[in-house]
C-alpha cells in the first residue's frame, strides 16, 4: 500500500494535513529530519504512516508514560500491533515484550529512554529489523530546552547498533538554538528542518491584569461560549475552582495527575463528549487529548516558560475557528513566580540529603538499584524525614537533570498475569487441583494469548463472572503466583523512582556548580520571556510568541488584546510605526512639550500624531517627568 492507502485505511483521512506529506517522505528516503509541529498537528501520524509503510518494527523515545500507553492504546485500536516499556514492568515483562519485537508482527515500540542504555535492550536491539526511530518530545534533548532529560543524550547510541536507519525528530516548541542543538545531538548526517509557522490566525492572545480572577474568569466563560480548559499550578486549586463554577452554574469539573486511571478517563471522555463543559486541571491535561472545538484556554497562573504557555494554550481552536487564549494576571504573580523559579535551585546539599533520604527510604545499599524502579509517596516521604514536599519535588527533579534518577508521573498499572508453565502442565495441576479448574477455566476465557503474552486483567470482573468477591480472586492469584503457576503484578497508582546509575555514596554524587549556574540563567531567561509577554502592553502578543521562536518580520495579528487597542486609532501600520519612530527618536534625544513634540513630527496629521501620542501614554511608553515634560521610558 502506498501512504494515502494507509492514512486511509487505518486513520480514515483522504489527504494529510499541511507538511505531514512532506515530512512522511522525507522519512521514506531515509533522510533524517526534524519536524516542527505546532501543538495538534498531527505529529504522531509522521512517523506512524512511514513506519506501517515499510518492513520491520519503528522504535518511538518518548517521555511521557502517559502519552505512551495512549498512543499504544489507540493503535492497538486500528488493529495495529503496537507495545511499550516504562518503568513500573517487571524483568520478566521487558523480556517478554522485547521477544514479541524480535519474534512477533509488532510494528511499534514505545519505550522511554532510560530503557535504551538497559543490557536486555540493546542485545535484543540488535535482533530487531529496525525501519525507524522516531524521537517524540525531541526538545528534551536540549540544555536549551524547557524540559531538559539527560537520558535523552544516550538516544545517538542507537546510531551504533543502526547506522542505516533514519531518525524523525519530533516537537512542538523550539526556539532557534534548541532546533540546531536537537540536530547536533542526534547526529543528524546533514541538517534537515521541516517547520510549519507558529502563527495561529484563528486563535486571539489576551492578557488581562485582574485582581478578582474568579469573577473575571466567570466574565470570560460566560462571554465565550463552548469547551474550555482552565489551568492552574495547584491540585488544591483545580477542585476548588471546578467547585466555584459548577456553585455558578457552569458545568465544570477537575482534573490533575494524582487521580486513578478510572477518573482519568471518565472525566476526559465526559469532556471529549461535551457533557463537561470546562475542565480545569494542572498541566497534566492535555498531552495526547485531540479536541478540536475548544473555544478558550485561560491560565490563572503565570507559566514557567512561553515553551509551555504556546502548548497548552494552543489546545485552543484547533479546528481554525475563532479561539481565545487567556491569561489573568496579577501583580503578585510575577513575584510568585520569580520565587517559583528561585525555589526549583535547591542548595546542592539539600539535593544531595534527599538523594541520601530517598536510598534510606527503599533501604537500598550502594551499588544496587541500577534501572530499577520504586514505588514513590512524597507525602508519606516528606513527612518521614520532615521536609517540604515542594523542596523535596524541586531536589528530584535537579537529580533527574543531572542524571541519577527519574521521577515518572503518578501513573496507573492494571493488574496484569502471565502463564508461567506449559500447557500440558497447567491441566496437569488443574487436574491435582480441582478446587482451582473453574478458576484457571474462565482466566483462559476471560483473557487470551497468556501463554505467551502479558495480559491486563480486572480482579472485580472475575469476582463477578466466579461469584465470589475481588479479595478471594486476589487471594487466588496471589497463591498460583507464590507456587510458579502464573505471574500476578498486581495494579498501582504511584509516581515512581528509577534509578538511572547505581546507588551511589552521597560523597560520590556530583553536581557541577557551572551547570548548575547555566541552568539557573537559562531557567530565569525564560521566566523573564514570560514577565514581559504578560506585562508589555506596545507588542503584538502573536508576534512576542513567533519571534520567541524564531520567527521574524511578521505581521501584527489584529485580534490580540495589543491589537485590538492598536485598531481604535485607525492609523495603519505604517503609519503608526512612522509616528511611533519619530516620537521615540525625539523624545529619547530631549524632554519636550506636547506643542513642541507634536510640531517636530514630519509628514502626518497633527491629529493622528495625537492619537499614536496618547496610546503610547496609556501603555506606559511616554510618561511626564517632574518638569512636566514628556519623556521616553526606558
């Protein structure tokens, strides 16, 4: 089949949205390439198309378990064979999913990369018919990126095992220097950049100062109709905002990581179907959710970067009609967050005690724990050894930077089970068993290929189809597991540690005092980005963002909160910028009069000179000195 039999097949798409084309056969000639998406454009279907295109098995990096299990999950939909390894799987899992990608018909492997310095995975690497490796979220590859991994470094290795396979480097965000680096560190051969603008016409960026946030968010969604998304920094702060909606009657509910999977994905789809009007949520909604008719994105907190804002605001208008994001704001945000920024630079002995308490805590010697992953309360963590557990998030996460560990999302594992014997012997013990032959009957009914493969099952689904109760079902499980009968894992729904170098002696951790520094400046360069985005009120928003990213010599975008006041003055472009260049060149030179000023323009009427005069008063450009002249701020 040729790619538009397959976009058709098993997407259900006759053509392919702007640039995908181009980027699935750049791929297809083997060309390694990065590909610059904007957030809902198709990025998955780049790499997806090719790889079903051609013979073997794509091997897709990603970060984001989350992300993983859902691309999988909708794969596996369209009848595609698609697994992934993330830490929370047993040895034995890995070993058997990597056996299926040698020896089996899977297409895809999703696997996160802290797995691909693993032994079993390279070995088995080496057995695989490889066709593409396609680099999701590729901006973690950069220091210069707002989400920096340093297991991403170790994605140029895969070159060694496969120096013929082409490489498809995926993101959303990316400013100018983080494109060249992504290149850089994944060796491209020669570089190879696909990139659809950033501009958003359809989509109107506003930044309100408000005191009372609430009342003006109820303003906004009841102004604009339709599905939106409110952000917000805290847990705490999503249910009490759902509440506070739904108390003045707008269907509203909350969403945020540390909730089951069945939550999850009950309030997702209740939103995805339109039943929940407005989800507001912390940033782990969003990432893998295709909507198209959101109408507005409001952020009541300052993002750490415009990396971040660009994403989650572009979930707004996907179907390229009129969207709004919105940004409310306060003059303490911009503390907060600059306290924010300063708080996630932990003192180095403070990252090296929790690394420390952490080995303590899992009762882990030195030189163990390598790839292995922990089960992971910061609650019950942070109480045991009083500390702060936002101190303790911001140790973690500095320790993952710098390569020692990674601390995964909370993340729901179903129960899962694996015959262990052959099938001769399992109706030989039924046989000796019988007190067990119902019980082994309806798990080969209820769930099939556990011979060979790992299988999610439902302990309360068994109770019901045995009559019995969940706990009785567990029990079972648990005693065929205990005599080498099945594999049982049963389900969890923590965050988890992964140990990405053995435990080491805390004298033995190193953390660079210049990298250290590097990331502090880097981290406050881009917390400023989002200081003068939020608070210039002379600057297109559209064209802060797009020249953020890159993008010059662009056009004001007109429908921006900036613009919409640039409109009333009914001057051009030109005009305005002429008028605008004069007064800023005079002014700068000499405090003048507003006579002496509006006589010094050349070549416009006095009476537009006035007006671009007075906007650039109201926006805190021009000011009265003691004197009571004007002058330019600087």
């Amino acid at each position: 089949m040729d790619i538009h039999q397959i976009l058709q097949k098993y997407w259900g798409f006759s053509n392919f949205r702007p640039l995908q084309e181009d980027i699935v056969n750049a791929t297809l000639n083997g060309t390694d390439t990065l590909a610059l998406l904007p957030t809902g454009g198709g990025k998955s279907i780049c790499f997806q198309v090719p790889a079903m295109a051609k013979e073997g098995i794509c091997i897709v990096i990603s970060p984001l378990i989350a992300l993983m299990k859902d691309q999988v999950e909708n794969l596996v939909k369209r009848n595609i064979k698609a697994v992934a390894i993330f830490s929370g799987m047993t040895k034995r899992e890995i070993d058997v999913t990597l056996d299926n990608c040698v020896y089996g018909n899977v297409k895809f492997l999703y696997v996160s990369p802290e797995r691909l310095e693993t032994e079993i995975f390279k070995e088995r690497l080496k057995k695989m018919n490889v066709n593409l490796f396609a680099v999701d979220e590729s901006h973690c590859i950069s220091q210069w990126g707002y989400d920096f991994r340093p297991s991403y470094l170790n994605i140029i290795k895969l070159r060694e095992a496969k120096p013929d396979v082409p490489f498809l480097a995926l993101t959303a965000t990316a400013t100018p220097e983080v494109v060249i680096d992504i290149q850089k560190q994944l060796g491209f051969k020669k570089e190879f950049v696909l990139q659809k603008s950033f501009e958003r016409k359809n989509l109107s960026y506003v930044v309100l100062n408000e005191e009372n946030k609430l009342g003006r968010l109820l303003k906004v969604l009841n102004t604009i109709k339709g599905t939106s998304v409110v952000y917000v920094r805290s847990r705490k702060k999503t249910r009490e905002i759902a509440q506070f909606l739904y108390q003045n009657h707008i269907s509203a509910d909350f969403y945020h990581a540390g909730l089951t999977n069945e939550e999850r994905s009950k309030k997702q789809h209740n939103w995805i179907e339109n039943r929940t009007r407005v989800i507001v949520s912390t940033n782990a909604f969003g990432m893998g959710i295709d909507k198209p008719d959101v109408r507005t994105v409001v952020h009541l907190d300052l993002p750490d970067s415009l990396e971040a804002y660009f994403q989650e605001a572009g979930r707004a208008g996907r179907d390229e009609k009129k969207a709004y994001a919105v940004l409310l704001v306060e003059e303490s945000d911009r503390m907060d967050l600059e306290q924010r920024i300063i708080s996630s630079f932990p003192p180095i002995d403070a990252i090296k005690q929790v690394y420390q308490a952490l080995a303590n805590f899992f009762q882990i010697p030195i030189g163990s724990a390598y790839n292995e992953s922990y089960n992971f309360n910061i609650s019950t963590f942070s109480k045991q050894y009083n500390m702060q557990a936002t101190a303790v998030f911001n140790c973690l996460k500095f320790l993952e930077k710098e390569g020692y560990l990674v601390l995964s999302e909370s993340n729901f594992n179903p129960s899962r089970i694996k015959i262990e014997i052959s099938k001769d012997d399992l109706y030989e013990f039924q046989v000796k068993n019988t007190k067990f032959d119902l019980f082994i009957k309806t798990l080969l009914r209820s769930y099939g290929g556990l011979f060979e493969n790992y299988s999610k099952i439902d302990e309360f689904e068994l109770a019901k189809r045995l009559s019995t109760t969940k706990d009785k079902v567990v029990n079972g499980l648990s005693y065929l597991h205990n005599i080498n009968v099945i594999d049982y894992i049963k389900q969890t729904n923590l965050p988890q540690i992964t140990y990405t170098t053995e435990r080491l002696n805390v004298n033995d951790i190193r953390i660079s005092p210049q990298n250290y520094k590097e990331r502090k400046e880097i981290a406050i360069k881009k917390m400023e980005s989002v200081i003068y985005y939020s608070s210039t009120l002379h600057k297109c928003r559209s064209q802060i963002l797009l020249a953020y990213f890159g993008e010059k010599d662009t056009f004001r975008c007109g429908v921006c909160d900036v613009c919409l006041e640039r409109n009333k003055l009914e001057l051009s472009d030109i005009e305005f910028s002429n008028v605008s260049d004069q007064l800023k060149q005079l002014l700068q030179k000499t405090p003048m009069t507003l006579t002496q000023l509006v006589n010094a323009v050349q070549g416009i009427r006095e009476d537009k000179t006035i007006k671009v005069l007075q906007w650039l008063v109201d926006n805190k450009k021009i000011k009265t000195n003691a004197e009571n002249l004007l002058e330019w701020r600087k």
